[in-house]
C-alpha cells in the first residue's frame, strides 16, 4: 500500500512575494497529487487561497536569531506528531533554527529549498547571525536533497558547503497555468505595471521600470503605470515616481485580474514567469539595472537565471523597440514566450517526488544546547564586533563544528 504523503512547508510569512507564491503553487500541485499539505508561517494575505484548497495552516512568527529556541521544540513536534508529517519543506533560512531539531531528533526527512536569486543570502546570515556558520553546513549535509531554482543558485551552495553532487536537483520555481488563464491584450501598449515586495534588494529593479516607464510616455502620452506592492522602501519608491501616471495599488492578492490590465510588465523573477503565462509583453529590468524585452531569442538564456535579468546586458535601444511593436509582433513575442512556459514552468511537471532519507545521530541535543552555549557570547549586530573578530571566534569554534558533523552523520 502506498505511504500517504503528509507535507509541511515551512517559509517566514504568506503575504505578497516570490517564495510565498512559488510555495502557494507547491502546495497546489501536491493537493492536486493527492498529498495532505500543512503550512507554518507567519499569517498572511494567501492563507485564505490555502485554505480554501484543503491545506491546514499552522501560524507561527520565525525571530532572526543567533540560537535555537529550543523551548519551541515540543510544541513544534507535537503538531508533526498530531498531524503525522513525514516531509518537510523548509523554503528559507530563518525557519532552520526552529525546524532543524526538529527533524533531526525525531527522524523526519526534510528538503532544504533553495530560492535566492540574488547571491549572498547564507554569507548574509553567517555574517550576522555567526551560529548559521555551524548549522548551515548540518543543515544541508542532512537534507534528503537540496533543491535549487536555478543553476546559479546551485553554483552559490556548491561554492560554501561541501554537497555531494548527486544531493542537488534543479527544479524551476513553477505556476500553476490554469491560474493565469487570462483574455488578451489589446496589444496597444498603453498600461504598464509593475509588482514586487518593495525591499532593499528590489530598488534598483523597480527604478528601473519607473524610469524606463517615464521615457516611453515622453514620447506616448496618456499611459499610465500601475504598480502593486507593498515593504519597507514604499515610501523611497513613491517619492521616486510622482508622476500623475504612476499608480499605487497596494498589496494584490488576486494577480491574475491585476495582469489583465496590462499590456506590458516590468519586474523579474516569478513575477516575469506569471506575466508570460498571462500573454503580456514581458520587460526583465534586472538586479543590475538591465532592461530587456524577453522574446525567444532571450528567454531561455534568461531562464538560466531565474528571469533575474542578472545575465542580460542592458538594451539601450529598448523604448525605441517598444514603440515598434505592432500587433502581429505583439502576439509572435507573447505566444511564443508562452509556449516555453507552458512546456517548462507547469508545477505538475515540477514536483519532487523522490525518495526521503533520515536516520540521524541520536546525540542531536547535547550539540543544540552545546551551539546555544558556545555562540550566545557573539553578539548578532555585525557594527559590536568587528568581523575580523567574529572570524577568530569562529576559528576556535571549528572543533566542536567537525565533532558535530561527524555526530550527524547517517549511520
């Protein structure tokens, strides 16, 4: 008889964001497959989509911290217990600290999801968090598999910790296509929009659109650019881009009526994929201040790279190319943008359905308690301590990390 599959994912938050979105999809295609799925996160705008399709949401707040909060560990196994989880997710690197002892006390087998695009993501947590410095390595020596979104990001993890090859996959961060059934554009270029969580990461992407957006009105008045999204920077992004044509939506949780709107997008990452899927013109205005039109003599070089536009030079030409496009070019590009997303991106074609491995040392709560010990002196704040200092903390520290790989390691 085959084992019931009962997942739970685990991410910082379900509000409006790439992850969120990508983990909404997942959660989609394993109800689909017949799975139970279990979310614990921070209560967000997609719990209602959640739960409306069968899956049970668990709320809880992850605190960046330089410690296990072990007096959580009870709690948290309980609900695996009561709800028999037997996979588990974990999508991002706060929820680590919290889940990994987890897994590993009680055997459960668990994926590490990896979905940064922007490079820098575990130094980041290393740097100012130094305990990640230990765990991040037991964190991915134990996965199942460690599953990347793209070959870069598989690059970023080979290049600090030591994975056997045959532990990665590369798995698409995938749409759920029927959601993205939408009525054409009318093709005329005349509504723009934008969408991302506006965060520090995201600035120049956004600039970029509001600028690109700005020149192209210069010279094709009564356009207009619609923007949703919501963070930290709003009030950086707005003051940038006061212009009477230029519209704040706010948070938007239904993007499929948002993408009806527009003729053309501007972003990177998931949001480039659901627009293609969408049949909207796509503009990639990349991390590094790029903006190209993705057609299929670009796209699947841009995929390479998650639609970062982290490998595109920047088209300088690109307003002129914009107002050449007539209809026949605008329905070519959008179909057959399309069809590679179709055969590429569909999340039914993008699940892992492989087998899970957990038998764990038994010795993993001495080493917990030992790491809260030996790193609760290092402040979290990197402007305390110089990072000269924290690296000859750490060096003193590397016994106890070789003995406790070597603890974990699978019998």
């Amino acid at each position: 008889m085959k084992k019931q599959r009962n997942i739970l994912m685990c991410l910082q938050q379900m509000d409006i964001g790439g992850v969120e979105t990508a983990v909404l999809t997942m959660c989609k295609g394993y109800i689909r497959a017949g799975c139970n799925v279990f979310v614990a996160a921070k209560h967000g705008v997609y719990v209602r989509q959640l739960e409306e399709i069968g899956v049970k949401f668990y709320d809880i707040e992850y605190e960046f911290l330089n410690r296990f909060p072990l007096e959580k560990k009870q709690e948290l196994y309980k609900f695996c217990k009561d709800n028999k989880i037997n996979e588990v997710y974990i999508h991002q690197y706060p929820c680590v600290l919290y889940w990994l002892p987890v897994c590993l006390e009680y055997n459960i087998p668990y994926i590490a999801y990896v979905h940064s695009i922007v490079p820098g993501a575990p130094e980041w947590f290393m740097k100012d968090f130094p305990i990640y410095r230990s765990v991040l390595p037991i964190f991915f020596a134990n996965a199942s598999k460690v599953i990347c979104i793209a070959p870069n990001t598989k690059e970023e993890i080979e290049s600090l910790f030591d994975v056997p090859e045959d532990k990665y996959m590369i798995i698409p961060n995938s749409l759920n296509l029927p959601d993205f059934d939408c009525k054409d554009s009318s093709g005329k270029l005349k509504v723009f929009g934008m969408a991302a969580r506006f965060s520090e990461e995201k600035i120049v992407s956004l600039k970029k659109g509001i600028d690109l957006f700005l020149k192209y009105l210069e010279s094709n008045p009564g356009c207009k650019l619609l923007i949703a999204g919501d963070g930290d920077k709003k009030s950086e992004i707005e003051e940038y881009s006061k212009n009477k044509n230029i519209k704040f939506l706010g948070s938007v949780s239904d993007m499929k009526s948002f993408y009806e709107k527009l003729d053309v997008f501007m972003g990177v990452d998931r949001c480039i994929l659901e627009a293609m899927a969408c049949k909207r013109l796509s503009i990639i205005c990349g991390y590094n201040g790029s903006a190209n039109i993705i057609d299929s003599n670009n796209i699947l070089a841009a995929s390479k790279f998650n639609f970062s536009g982290k490998n595109l030079d920047d088209d300088v030409e690109i307003t002129d190319r914009l107002s050449s496009i007539k209809l026949d070019n605008y329905k070519s590009i959008v179909n057959d943008n399309f069809d590679f997303i179709n055969k590429n991106y569909g999340i039914d074609n993008n699940l892992y359905n492989g087998v899970f491995d957990c038998d764990f040392s038994s010795e993993y709560s001495k080493l917990f308690v030992e790491l809260n010990e030996k790193y609760s002196f290092i402040p979290e704040c990197r402007e305390v301590i110089p990072w000269y200092k924290k690296t000859l903390l750490y060096r003193g520290l590397r016994k106890i990390k070789r003995v406790m790989c070597r603890m974990f390691r699978r019998k």
